[in-house]
C-alpha cells in the first residue's frame, strides 16, 4: 500500500514519527494508503522551512510574484482532471463534481494573479505643508491553512493563494482523509517556480494542529470545519497571538414562497441538498415551505430524491457518490432514524440503499424528511449527509424568524417570483451569503466568503478583499524632505490643524 508523505522545501519528508491513519475507498470501502501523521517536531521543521523562506519571497518583486501565479494557475488549469481523479477516489463526490471544485479554486488563483493591483496602497499629497502621507501592506510572515475534507481542492485554494501571492510562506495541514491532492498541488507550485519552503504540507491529527497553534512563528490560521473545532482553533491560536479566522458549520435554509416556480425550486434544492452527498458547507439541509407551497413542494422533491443516480463517482452517469467515511455513514442513518422517531414523516428514505457491485461502500441514499421541527435532533445536527428536512410555515415573518433562531448563519435561499418578498428576506436574516432563487450562494472569488453567528469566529471572511486584508497588516508613513537651511525649528504642539 502506497505511503503518503509530507512535503517540505521542496521535495517530500518522511518526518520523525511514526504515526500512520488509513486512507479509505468511499465507493469500496477498501483502504487506499497509508497517510504520515506529523508530531509536533515535524511541525517545528516545517515551520522552520517556512520561515527561512519568507525574507526571500517577502522581499521578492509583486510582478514576480504574480508570474508565479500565472504559471501556477496553468498547471492546475492542465491538470483539473487528475485532481478531480484524486478527489474522487478519496472523497467520493462525482468525477463532473470534483471537476468542479477544481474549477472554483482556479477562480481564486485568478484572483490572487493581480496582485500588483490588489496590494495598492494610498497616497496623499500635502496633508501639511511639505508633508505627504501613504499607506501600503505588508506580508505577515509564516501562515498556516487547516482544511476539510469536503473540499480538499477548492477550500485550501480559498487560502493559500492569496497569502502566497501577498508574500507569505504557507503550510498545509490537510484532511487526513483525502490528502493526495494536496500533494499534488506541491508538485505543481514547484513547477510554477515557487521557491523552495514556500509552500509545505503537514499531515496529521490534533496533534500537528496543537503545534501550528502553538508555534510563536505562525503568525496567522485560517481553518474550515466544524464549529466545535472551529471554536477551538479560534480561541487556542487567538490565546497565543495569532490572527486566526476559523469557518464552521451551517444549517443553511431556503424558504419556498406560494409564488415559486414549483418544478424550478425543486429542482434546484434537490441539487443543493444532494450534491456531494450533502457534504457541503453550503448545501441546502432545511426547506421552509410556506402555505400552499408545502405539499406541492414536498411531492415534487420526492420524486427527484428517487431519481438521483446513485454510484462510483468515477460512472460518468452518476449524479451522486458514497459518503466520506462509514463513520458518517451511520451517523446520518442514526440522525435520519431519530427523525422518525421524535414524529418527522420520511417521505424518502435514504438508509438501505446498496449499490450493486459497491456493498461495502459508504452510501447513503437521498432523503426526504416532511413535518420536521424545530425541536428534533435532525434539525438541530448539522447532518453533513444527502437529507432534505421539510419544515412548514405560515408566513414569510414566520419562516425569517425560524432562520434568524438558528445558531448557524452560513447561507440561506429564498425561492420567489416577488421582489418585495426577496428585499425583506435579504435585510431580514441574520446570514452571511444570500441566494435570490440561487439556493447555493457561494459568491464568485473576487467577493469573500463567509458566514455569521456560529458560522465564523474571527472577523474576516476567506478570499476576496477580505482574504488579502487578513494575509497582510498596513503601514502608515507621513514623510516630510525639508531643505536643511530652512528648518524653522521643532513644534512642540500636536499639530491639529493644517500648517
């Protein structure tokens, strides 16, 4: 079985420990690989690495750093295939799926390419007499990602883009569920001309995250996952100095209006809440239905739930592939059997699903759950899994103080013909990203990502302007060039006013 390593300064290290994980199959169950668990010792040399390598790369020229950008946004372009390949034998998702996500992540290396614009400071002339003021960023040194496994593409490429392109030095710390990607990746920054110790990937557990939090040379974490951990991470790495923005979980809805177009709306949250098996941040895991909407909505999902294609996610007539880990497995079958239990309807039911030829696969049928409420476990669990709870209400007030009650505040939809309806809606809920009969609102790379409440801890949103304000600090320089023979001596006064 194929051992995973780590990658630090430009080539792969095996590292002191000797801690291993297994790397699964989803659609067979089968272990893949052996995956390196890096000690808090590997971590400290990779850290190293990195920080020998920011003087250089800090102090390097923004067109050359952009021209590595370029190069580098080729080579993924070349190579959106083999990633998708990778993604898919370790995730599970559909191969046009993981294509996909390679795609969303090229969108944020196009971003970071213009950098020479992006890092721009501001300048005014004569603000006193003689006197000029300007303003730049500079990079803040040795920065660390520590990502899912949902997107184990897109969601580092929300990261390390960016503070590589404003001068950093970068080290991963992957899901240890679907890391060959990321090595990849190494592979292509090299190509790209990266120098050395400038990008590094760690494997590991709690034990490699410790050690980034604790390292007083990291000066800065950006996370996604859960929001237990997400807390964690946040309230650890802050404690010690860091700049850290950690993303959690959601619980994100779309309300269905009487007004929708039925068979549109259906469509689309049948996609939203099923696509990738569910494991989305973003995937649409409660409808609200209003009013005469509710049935007709329900009936309608139902029968697009039945038709998802089920299979190996590299069956190009696949619409939907297993769940990551078949721990996941039953905790979704487990969420959906106490659904019932506790009085939801399963109109669809998603837990006895075997593929043929994949029996020790980690699948979990789309499901559909009406008469949910607000009380039972399967709408208070995030389920990342393929499970479309249904709850109802009378009214759009109703419907937006559901949303508003919930502790998560990653994305919300609303599915409506009326503009007065969508305005009240959009100012209305206290959420992060607003889709307009758009179900998944993921916004585009040059917007930043980012939710609300028990979505996000810290202050900054991943990527986008907010993404190079959180991978740099300002500097703020008055600069005065008088001629000697003219000094007029010194104020002691702290100048208010224009001289």
């Amino acid at each position: 079985m194929t051992t995973i390593d780590h990658w630090i300064g430009g080539r792969t290290a095996s590292g002191m420990s000797q801690r291993t994980s297994t790397v699964f199959n989803p659609a067979t169950g089968a272990p893949s690989a052996e995956l390196r668990l890096a000690s808090a010792s590997d971590v400290a040399d990779a850290v190293g690495v990195a920080e020998a390598a920011f003087e250089g790369w800090a102090q390097s020229s923004i067109s050359k750093r952009a021209k590595v950008l370029f190069a580098f946004r080729e080579l993924v372009n070349n190579h959106v295939d083999e990633l998708a390949a990778l993604i898919v034998d370790e995730h599970g998702k559909v191969f046009s799926d993981a294509q996909g996500e390679v795609q969303r992540g090229l969108e944020v290396i196009e971003f970071a390419c213009g950098i020479p614009s992006l890092l721009k400071g501001d300048y005014s002339d004569q603000v006193s007499s003689g006197v000029d003021t300007f303003s730049f960023r500079e990079p803040l040194g040795v920065v660390a990602g520590i990502t899912p496994f949902n997107f184990p593409v897109m969601v580092p490429m929300w990261m390390y883009p960016v503070a590589i392109a404003c001068g950093n030095t970068f080290i991963l710390k992957p899901s240890e569920r679907d890391p060959s990607a990321s090595m990849l990746v190494a592979d292509l920054w090299q190509r790209a001309g990266l120098p050395d110790g400038v990008f590094n990937v760690v494997h590991g557990d709690k034990v490699a995250v410790d050690a980034l939090l604790d390292d007083p040379r990291v000066a800065a974490v950006s996370f996604v996952g859960s929001t237990p951990i997400a807390q964690y991470i946040h309230e650890r790495g802050s404690a010690n100095g860091k700049r850290v923005q950690a993303l959690g979980g959601a619980k994100n809805h779309a309300i269905v209006m009487p007004d929708a177009g039925i068979d549109f709306a259906a469509d689309h949250l049948s996609a939203a809440a099923f696509g990738s098996a569910g494991e989305r941040c973003m995937a649409i895991s409660v409808a609200v239905a209003l009013g005469s909407a509710a049935d007709a909505i329900v009936e309608a999902v139902t029968a697009r739930a039945l038709a998802v294609k089920v299979g190996n996610g590299h069956d190009a007539s696949r619409e939907m592939g297993p769940v990551v880990s078949a721990a996941a497995q039953q905790r979704i079958k487990r969420l959906i059997g106490t659904g019932e239990a506790q009085g939801a309807r399963i109109a669809v039911d998603g837990r006895d699903l075997v593929v043929p030829g994949y029996e020790n696969g980690f699948f979990v049928g789309p499901t559909v759950l009406d008469d949910v409420t607000t009380k039972m476990d399967v709408y208070q669990e995030e389920i990342f899994g393929p499970v479309l709870s249904v709850v109802r209400a009378d009214n759009i007030d109703d419907a937006i103080a559901i949303i508003n009650a919930n502790p998560f505040g990653n994305g919300t939809a609303i599915f409506t013909a009326s503009g007065e309806s969508a305005r009240r809606f959009q100012r209305g809920v206290h959420v992060g990203m607003i889709g307009i009969n758009v179900p998944v609102p993921v916004p585009m790379a040059f917007y930043s990502f980012g939710g609300w409440k028990n979505s996000l801890f810290g202050d900054k949103h991943v990527h986008g302007p907010e993404g190079v304000s959180f991978y740099t600090r300002a500097k703020v320089v008055t600069s005065r060039w008088p001629e000697v023979a003219a000094s007029a001596g010194a104020n002691f006064n702290f100048s208010t006013t224009a001289r």
